[in-house]
C-alpha cells in the first residue's frame, strides 16, 4: 500500500507540475481574451476574406491540447495574414466551465467540431477546399476528420507541427498512468482529449488502424528534438505519399524550440509552414529564418 501511495502521489506531482508548465507557457503567449462573440482583431478569423488567385485557399488554424483560437496563433496567423492568406481558426474539445484552455474533450468529438469548421470556412469563402495548420493535438486530429468522417476531398494540405500522431508517453507519465489501477480510466472520465492522445489507447488504435494519409493530400510534419510534451518525438513523423517529415534542427541546428514554441512562435517552422502552403514557391528555411523567414 505505502509503494501505491508513492506512486499516486508522484501522479499528482506530475500532473500538477506539466498543468503548471503549460499554463505558465500560455499565458507567455496569451493576449486578453475577447469578448463572446467578437471577432478576432489582427486580420484572421475576417469572414469578409476571399481567397485571391495567389493564395486560392483559406487556411484554417487548429490549435493544440490546452489551446484556444486565439492565444495558440498570436505570432503564426498574421505571419500568414501578411503573406495574402485568408486564415481562419477554431475552439474545440472544450470542456463544459472550462474556459480558454480547449482540446480536453474526446478526440473524435472534436474532429466532428473540426469537419462542421471547415464546411462554414467554405460556404463562407467559397473555397472548394481548405489547408490545414494544426499544432500538437491540432495536427493529429485532422488526421481522424481526413480517414473517419470524409474529409479529405475538402482539404488540400495538412501541415503539422509536433503532432501527437501516434501517441504519446509524455515523457514517462503515462507508464506510471498504466501502473495504477483504473488511473488512465479515471483520467479518461475527466479529460479524455489527454488520455486519447496516450501511447496505446483506444483511440489510437482506431486512428492508426489505416494508412496515415489519404488520397489527394499532402501532408507535411515538423518536429522537435526537443519535444517534451510528444515523445519519443519521432511519433511525430506520418508515413505515406505525399509526406514531408521535417526535423526542425536540422534546419537550424542551433534551434531550441521544444513543444509549445514549435507551433507559436519559431519562425523556421513559420517558414516551412509556409513552404508547405505554397510549395511552388518554397525557399528553403535556416537559421536565418529566425529573422527573415
């Protein structure tokens, strides 16, 4: 009993100490959040933007576990708002009186929430079809709305930045999860958009059932050594035509981002973002990107 004890309160410990880390990082990137109902400053969410012949397609931002449509996309949606992009993002996953912090409600739920987006974003622009922009869960989900609820003849890109594709041990708290009886289950009953994401669940298993892209999209993935969050971070990577898998030192070898910076504020992963959007026109990124990507 003493060792179960043990084991419940480093659980605990964990917990409070990633919920700590990723809110502290949040809130680094958070500006304050707007009123219901209003629209979101800074050129994105403008339902007024039609696509131009440049950029003939709206990119629709998803942002990533704990994230919101806006604190996730700060930085990254006016980068490409300058760029001639009619850009778009969405809440989801949220959990009833849990403000701001989205993503926690079950994954194919939150496709759902995804799939009726994109069909607004297109009648609204009229746009045959989107790009998505995801970041962590906001990567890998896209992926269950592509292979499970017929979205792929509506999306032309996904590009994904430290996505949690095929699971997680988060650095090591799910093998603890999975030592104590009914933990991942209790967990689960509380925020299953966490314990959906957890290497080996029933989730996972479903989602990675079939091949990891489909026909008609290109798919491109960026990731971090220093990924504290997705691990091992190669999980990260998708196989399949179509597939771009990027290591974002070895583009920048210097480049510390880990988890939470890759998908808000790096610019070299702003610029293969923007290569992936714009593969014509592509330039390849560096350490240089950092100022003039």
């Amino acid at each position: 009993m003493s060792g179960m004890r043990r084991l419940f309160r480093a659980l605990g410990a964990y917990l409070a100490a990633l919920a700590l880390v990723l809110t502290a990082g949040a809130a680094a990137t958070a500006a304050p959040a707007p009123a219901a109902g209003r629209t979101v400053s800074s050129g994105w969410n403008d339902y007024s933007c039609r696509p131009s012949p440049a950029h003939p397609r709206p990119v629709v931002l998803v942002h990533g576990t704990l994230g919101n449509s806006v604190d996730n996309w700060l930085f990254l949606a006016p980068y490409l708002v300058n760029r001639g992009y009619c850009v778009f993002s969405l809440d989801y996953g949220q959990l009833p009186g849990v403000p701001l912090f989205n993503g926690l409600g079950p994954v194919a739920k939150s496709a759902e929430q995804l799939s009726a987006y994109v069909d607004r974003v297109r009648a609204t622009t009229g746009a045959d079809k989107v790009d998505l922009v995801g970041h962590s869960q906001g990567g890998m989900m896209p992926r269950y709305y592509l292979n499970f609820l017929g979205g792929g003849p509506k999306v032309n890109s996904l590009t994904a930045l430290a996505p949690s594709s095929h699971g997680t041990t988060l650095s090591g708290l799910t093998r603890l999860m999975d030592k104590i009886p009914g933990a991942r289950e209790a967990i689960h009953g509380v925020t299953p958009g966490l314990t959906d994401q957890a290497l080996g669940s029933a989730f996972l298993k479903k989602l990675n059932s079939r091949p990891d892209t489909v026909p008609g999209v290109r798919y491109t993935v960026v990731a971090t050594r220093y990924d504290e969050v997705v691990t091992p971070w190669r999980t990260s990577f998708l196989s399949g035509p179509n597939v771009r898998n990027i290591l974002l030192q070895e583009r920048c070898a210097v480049d510390v981002s880990e988890h939470l910076a890759i998908g808000t504020v790096d610019r070299v992963a702003f610029h293969e973002v923007a290569n992936a959007l714009d593969p014509a026109y592509a330039t390849p990124s560096s350490c240089a990107s950092m100022v003039t990507g």
